[in-house]
C-alpha cells in the first residue's frame, strides 16, 4: 500500500482511476490497485475505451460473436463498454458495501447526445439497465441541455456523475438539478439513500486556456498570474458546494436519507510539464472530495506526493482575489468558460467518433476472418 496515496484516501479524498480495459480488469491489475493503491472508483470515456479496444486482443470474442449477430457499430460498442462497466462494479462492489459514496463506475451516454435532452434521458436509462449495477455511475454532461437529462435520471433513481463543469454559476445550476431530481425522487417513493451523484468539476483544462490567454498578453501582472486560475476555480466550487449543503432546501432532503453530490475534481493530469505533477492533487485535498486521475498521475503522487492538511476549505476569497486579478490582467473568464464548454462538447463527439472508427476496424477484422 502507498503511504502517499493512503495519506491522501486518510485526509477524505476518494482515489479513483481515470482508465478502465477489459485487460485492466481480466488481469487482476484493477483489484491490485483497489488493494495497493487506494483506488476506490473508476471513470471511463469514448477515449479510453478505443484506447483499450484498439491495443487489446480481449474484445476480439465478443466483437466477432456480435458481427456473426448482424449487430451495427453502435450497437456493438454499447454491448462491449457495458460488459467492461458491469465486471469493473463487480470488482469495486466489496467498496461500494463498505463506503457506499465509493466503489462506483462510470460510463459516459453517447457524446452527440450533449445537447439533446431526451436523447440523453434516453441513453441514461438504456445503460442504467444494461449495466444493472448499483454501483455504476451514468455520466451525462453540464450543458444546458443536460441540465433537465440530470434531473430526470436522479428521479428515477439513477445515479448521475455530471461531467464537463467548467464555471461556478453552471456548477451553481447542476446542484439544483440533482435536489431537484432527489426531490422529486422522494414524492414518488423512492430510496434516496440508493441515489449517489457527483459534480466533475474539470480543472487542467481551465489553466491551459487561462495560460495561453495571459501568454498573449505578456505583461508581467498577468505572467505571474500563469498556473494559478484552475486551482483558485476548484477552490470557489467547493465553496459553493458548501453552501448548498449548509442549505435549509438541503438539510430537509438530507433528513430524508438523500446524499450530497460530492464534488469531483477531474482533467487532473498536468498538461503543462513546468508546473508540479501532483499540482491538482496536492493543491485540492479537500474531505469528502473525489479525484480521478489518469494512472501517471496516480503513480506520480505515490512516488513523491504530499499531504499538508486541508488545502481548500477557507481559501474563497483568496482564491476570488486570483480572478480579480485576472479580470484586471484583461481575462475574460466568462469567454473562457464558453470556450471550455463549446470545445469540450467537441472532444466529446470527436473521442466518440475515435471509438466508432476503432471498433468498426475490429468489426471489419472480424468480419474477414
């Protein structure tokens, strides 16, 4: 087990892997790093899995039985991304029994879908069902049109992970999206205990565009400024995650037995090889607070990650000093923030169209043979 990364598990921060294969869960090396590494959790994306396709022989079986079926790509990639999803909340479930917020699995609907309520709506439910785990986790994304799709999954008792958070005020509008799924849940009968969620909150994203941003500037104020506004972002997310849990709307659904929608800070591999490797992790230990990151991340806080306390709470108004200083730098982070969202729902349908391109490769292979 690693001091570093049970340091971290100890000071309240879930550990969760940002990489999920059929080889990663065959092998034993998922449950190795359950057992050794402190991961409790595991999210998976388009990528990752045309990843894990593309450079695996594991998913040859099924892609074959599945092209002998006349199956079409989509249909295909849905049936080999829910078998990898169900076995890993297989592995995770001894976790989930102990610690209920944890032991979760995430599988993302279909990118195109972002901007397409019922769309979505409809995919939540199609691989809520499929995966048939209690312990899966359905991510649906932050786009305005997700907002309603976020509501009326946690309604029906599907446990949301809502991705692509870049701002404060759409964070603000996901939160009221899941009490009023929960509140909802709860006038048709429904077991909130049995509803997790959780906000993933994107960070290293927001430095790179910040950054590219104060370089074209160039003024000294703003080069000083470099590297600092993800971390000053996450921090102001958590204080509004605070008052929303402080709130009198969420007590009375607290005392119905419904849980907080933990924040999740993701995109926490480093893309800027000047700053630290464990930045985004050292600078966010914060309790009851999810990290997911990619296994180089992972591996690099084991090695040589630091623990110093609670890094977040009490930090807002340094951290609005951070933006206001950015404001007077010529950042418009409102700008950036729409840029965030636009290019994120691009990376999403294009890493979608990644997968359909591998897996229709693997289908043609199949089909030669």
């Amino acid at each position: 087990m690693s001091d570093r990364l049970q340091a971290l598990s100890d000071a309240g921060v879930s550990i969760w892997l940002d990489d999920l294969s059929r080889e990663r869960i065959e092998t034993g090396n998922l449950a190795g790093l359950v057992d050794e590494k402190s991961v409790v959790g595991v999210t998976s994306n388009p990528t990752i899995f045309a990843a894990a396709i593309a450079n695996g022989e594991r998913y040859d079986e099924q892609v074959a039985q599945l092209v002998d079926k006349g199956e079409p790509v989509d249909r295909v990639i849905f049936e080999l991304t829910t078998e990898d999803i169900r076995n890993a909340c297989d592995i995770l479930r001894p976790v989930a029994e102990r610690t209920a917020a944890d032991g979760r699995v995430s599988i993302e609907v279909e990118p195109a879908l972002a901007n397409d309520t019922e769309g979505t709506i409809a995919s939540a439910r199609a691989l809520w069902g499929a995966v048939d785990r209690p312990n899966a986790f359905i991510k649906i994304p932050a786009t305005k049109e997700g907002l309603p799709a976020i509501t009326a999954a946690t309604a029906e008792g599907i446990s949301v992970n809502v991705t692509l958070i870049f701002g404060i005020e759409r964070y603000r509008e996901v939160m009221d999206a899941y009490l009023s799924g929960l509140e909802a849940a709860r006038d048709a009968g429904l077991d909130l205990g049995r509803i997790q969620s959780v906000a993933s909150f994107f960070v290293s994203r927001v430095d790179t565009e910040v950054d590219a941003r104060l370089d074209g500037i160039g003024t000294d104020d703003a080069l000083a400024l470099r590297g600092k506004a993800a971390v000053a972002n996450a921090r102001l997310a958590y204080a509004a995650f605070q008052n929303v849990i402080a709130s009198d709307r969420w007590k009375v659904l607290a005392e119905a037995g419904a849980n907080p929608q933990r924040p999740l800070w993701a995109s926490t591999g480093v893309k800027n090889p000047d700053y630290p490797d464990t930045l985004y992790v050292t600078d966010l230990v914060v309790a009851d607070t999810v990290n997911t990151m990619p296994e180089k991340t992972l591996d690099a806080f084991a090695d040589h990650g630091e623990v110093t306390g609670d890094q977040v709470t009490g930090r807002g108004d340094a951290a609005q000093s951070i933006f206001d200083q950015l404001t007077a730098a010529g950042i418009d982070f409102q700008d950036v923030l729409l840029v965030l969202e636009t290019e994120g729902v691009d990376k999403f349908k294009k890493s979608w169209d990644e997968l359909v391109d591998t897996v229709k490769a693997q289908m043609d292979k199949a089909a030669a043979r």
